[in-house]
C-alpha cells in the first residue's frame, strides 16, 4: 500500500492537522518493514520536542529511532483488527501510539504512529529514564529541565481520543484503498474489453486497400513511433487509432482524444497544456492539461491539419523535448506520450503553401497510415452491412436483418461522400424505420443521400462564366440542397460531403445561407 497516495484525503489531512493544533503531535507512517515513509522521501520530520530533535540529528540517534519504530511494528505485526496500542519501544523512553492498517482482506501494511510526547500521569516517573538515554547518546542539550519541560504532554482522557483519531484516519484509508483497488480492477476488466473490441480482427474489411494498410499496423502497434493517420471524414481514422494503443504496449495506459478544430487558441492551448491558478479571468484553480493525462499512454490529436500556427510550435515542443508550459506557468513538465495524429487534409502541400510547418510535419509523418474512403474499397460492402444490420438489431433486441437486392445495388452505385460514418447512420436508419420486417426494401432508402455522387447536379447545372465562379455556384447549390435533406443539421451535412463541420458552417456564412426562410424554394431555383 503506497501511504503517499491517501496522505491528501480530505479527512486524513484535517485529522493530523487537528492533532498537530491540539497537542502539538506529528503523525507518521511506516510500512510493514517499519520503514518510515518521511524517511523515504529523504525528509526527517522530528516531534515538537529538543529531546527527540536532537536525536535524531545525530547518526546514533537516528539509527536508534528507527530501529525503535522497527520493534513497534513487530509487536503489532499479528494484529489482525484497526485498534490503537500504546508501544513501549522508544529508546529514549516516550511512549508510541500506533495503529496497525490492515486491509479488508487481512493483510498488515504497517501502521500509522506518533510519538515524542508524555502523558500527564507520567511525566515525573519518566524524567530519569529520558535523561539517562540523552546522557548516553551524548545528545547536545544545554538545558535538559528546559528540553523535558517542552515535551507534549496529553491527559488520560484524551488518550482515548486521541486513539480514536487515529483508528479513524486508518479506516479511512483503508475504505479507500478498497475503493481505489476495486476501481482499478475495474478498469482493467475494461481494458481488457475495449482491447478485444478493438482489435485488428473487429476492423471489418479484406479488399486491397484494406490489405496493404493492415500490412502497416501490424508492423506499427508494437512501436512507440508517431504515426499520422490520414484519410476523408467517416473513414475510422480513430478506430485505426484505438486499435494502435488497445494493441499496443501502452495499452493500459490512457487513450486520450482531442478535436483540435473544435476549439480557438485559447480553449485549445488551456485544454492541451493545462493552466495555473489565476492565468486569466476565469482561472480560479490549477487545471491539469490533457497532455498531462495521457501522459504513459497515447494522445489522438485529431483533424491536426487545422491547426493555428502559433498551436503548432507548442505541439512541436512536446513531440521534439517531450515538454510544455501550462498557461500561465513559469516552469515546465515533462511527459511521457505517444502521439497519433489524423487529418483529412494534405499537410503536403498544406507545408509547400506555407499553412503547416515543415519541420511538424516531419515530427508527425513518421509512419503515414492512409485510411481509404469507401468508394474505393467497394468490396467490403457486403461485410460492412451486415456487420452493421447485426449491430443495430442486436441493439434494438430484433431479429435478422438483411437489404433486399436492390438496396445493394444502389448503395454499390453511390459514391458515399460521408464513408463508414455515412453508411453505419444510413443503416440504422433503415433497421429502426424497418420495424419487425426481415428485409429492408428500396421504399425506405434516403433519396437525398443516395443523390449525391450520381451526377444529378452537374447534369441539371448550367455551365457558365469562368470556372472559380462555376465551382462557387455548385458548392453552394449542393450545401443548399444538402441543409434540406438533413433537416439543416451540420454535423451530419459536413459528414456527407467529406469537409469539416467548422468548415461547413464558414461556408453557409460565405454563401448567406444562415437565415432558413423557405430553402425549397432556393433549391428549386
């Protein structure tokens, strides 16, 4: 049991600090070797009295003291229940009040004591036994009646509390240790769950696309390389991602995910580094960045290429030095983390345009894992609904699901501008509306979705003027029939036509398409 981990509990602090206050007594731990924990840390915290200072400020007197809290724990070492005992082990003659921790289990892990301090009934008959053990040890006191009478001094009737007190701070870490043991058992089980969900074997897909990017996993998981994820929006890219760190040795370790186009600078630097007490308005505690909790494990930084410049210096610290400077702090932390990054966009020619740094992109691309879109891998269809129908009707406690042969044929003929996401949405859609029937049928079919890709548009569309203002026209036309189609919801929309939803909504703006009015008149326009 690591004592150093419930020495911040609310209750255990405000029990030593109430000790401390009442009767000037320090409370410490030992563990089951008796070794005490302040020792290791290389700190001596000595009782409020000369006579022990002064102890254990020399070598014998140290040695002395410890081997003093060594033989307390012998004598209570079998003790199988949290009760106080009063120990008369000290080697200069005080009496040691300890609390052995057992856990729920039965297991002794040492004990929480206090000494250096007399009680009442005792201070005369004690005196010549303290002061024959300084005169031995040749301790340096100049005024041995002075040192005695500074000793603390506790009453017969707050022994018992006292105790009390203690056997109190041990059940509550106990309880928590408990808590914590049965928490971290728990995310175990759940590691072990999420890696089996996410195995290379659950990523459905056997066409050569799908081949040559297993080829590289399966070369990747057991590195700690940086690895850039690229790939249109819907494709899985942070499937490939949770795959990498589930199978990988940092698997029980954190997975940590972050949008970083979903943010400004200043959301964005606080979220990634973490900020001090005081860092701006607003900032009234610490705050740990995520860096900060991925650090062991893995950070997925995701749609990366929409990164400000300035965001991508400090990323390119953290990649190069492993450090960063939380917002508002004046010194650095250092962590411990394995980057997967993943974007939608060409950082290629994204550097060659002078939008990416070149230096970052290097840092990233040490291993490009190229997720294809769907229109390029159309042989994993039939997989990929049937993994998806047995999904949904599973979910929704129905039977068998299966499309009907025209519902494949026109699913084989769209173009899937949304990928995966698209069709996992499309299919749920088709089971829930499908009630109890076994076949799905053509009748429930989104007909706005399955428009796109057939060339519906640029054969109604008029060419004209030069091509910037043709291509503008067109964009527009399609995000104005796609806001009709799905009922003006963005996130599905920028899904479908394989942009970003910040994008999306820049482009509305760009357009004048915010006001709704009667967009079915627009379209039919």
């Amino acid at each position: 049991m690591d004592f150093a981990r419930f020495e911040d509990l609310h209750i255990v602090r405000k029990i030593r600090e109430k000790i401390r206050k009442w009767w000037n007594i320090e409370l410490s731990y030992a563990d089951e070797s008796g070794y005490v924990l302040d020792h290791a840390r290389g700190k001596i915290v000595p009782p409020h009295n000369g006579i022990c200072q002064a102890s254990l400020a020399s070598r014998e007197g140290f040695h002395r003291c410890n081997l003093s809290v060594e033989r307390a724990i012998d004598a209570v070492r079998d003790q199988k229940e949290i009760r106080a005992r009063v120990i008369e082990t000290c080697h200069i003659g005080f009496p040691i009040v300890l609390v052995p921790v057992v856990d729920d289990r039965g297991t002794f892990h040492g004990a929480i004591f206090a000494g250096g301090f007399l009680l009442d009934d005792e201070r005369a008959s004690r005196r010549e036994r303290v002061a024959d053990a300084s005169t031995r040890l040749h301790l340096p006191i100049a005024d041995q009646e002075a040192a005695y009478a500074g000793v603390p001094t506790i009453t017969r009737r707050d022994l018992d509390y006292f105790c009390d007190l203690l056997e109190t701070t041990v059940e509550e870490i106990v309880e928590f240790n408990k808590a914590l043991r049965q928490r971290e058992s728990r995310i175990q089980e759940l590691t072990g769950e999420l890696a089996g969900r996410y195995t290379f074997g659950n990523i459905v897909g056997k066409s050569p696309a799908m081949a040559r990017m297993f080829a590289v996993l399966e070369k990747v998981v057991d590195t700690d390389a940086t690895i850039l994820v690229t790939g249109e929006n819907g494709t899985g890219k942070e499937l490939i991602a949770r795959a990498l760190h589930y199978n990988g040795p940092r698997r029980n370790k954190p997975f940590v995910v972050q949008n970083v186009s979903a943010l400004n600078d200043n959301l964005l630097e606080s979220e990634l580094f973490g900020h001090v007490k005081g860092a701006f308005t607003g900032a009234t505690r610490d705050k740990q960045g995520l860096f900060k909790v991925a650090d062991g494990g893995t950070f997925f930084l995701d749609e990366v290429g929409d990164m400000s410049m300035a965001m991508q210096v400090k990323l390119l610290r953290v990649l190069q030095e492993g450090t960063f400077l939380p917002v508002g702090a004046t010194r650095p932390e250092k962590v411990d983390v394995r980057i997967i990054a993943a974007t939608n966009r060409d950082l290629k020619e994204m550097v060659a345009r002078r939008e990416f740094r070149e230096d970052l992109y290097y840092r990233l691309n040490v291993i490009n894992i190229r997720v294809p879109p769907l229109r390029d891998r159309k042989e994993d269809l039939p997989a990929l609904v049937e993994h998806f129908l047995r999904r949904q009707a599973e979910k929704r406690g129905l039977g068998p699901k299966r499309l009907s042969g025209e519902v494949m044929a026109r699913f084989y003929a769209y173009d899937w501008p949304g990928n995966i996401r698209e069709l996992e949405n499309e299919i749920e859609r088709l089971v829930v509306l499908s009630g109890d029937d076994e076949v799905i049928g053509p009748e429930l079919l989104d007909t706005a979705a399955t428009a796109y890709g057939s060339g519906r548009n640029l054969q109604r569309f008029r060419l004209k003027g030069d091509l910037a203002s043709a291509v503008a026209a067109l964009e527009k036309e399609m995000i104005q029939e796609g806001l009709v189609a799905t009922h003006w919801n963005k996130t599905r929309l920028a899904e479908r036509l394989g942009i970003s939803r910040t994008t999306l909504i820049k482009k509305i703006k760009e357009y004048g398409l915010e006001e709704r009015g009667n967009p079915l008149e627009e379209v039919g326009r």
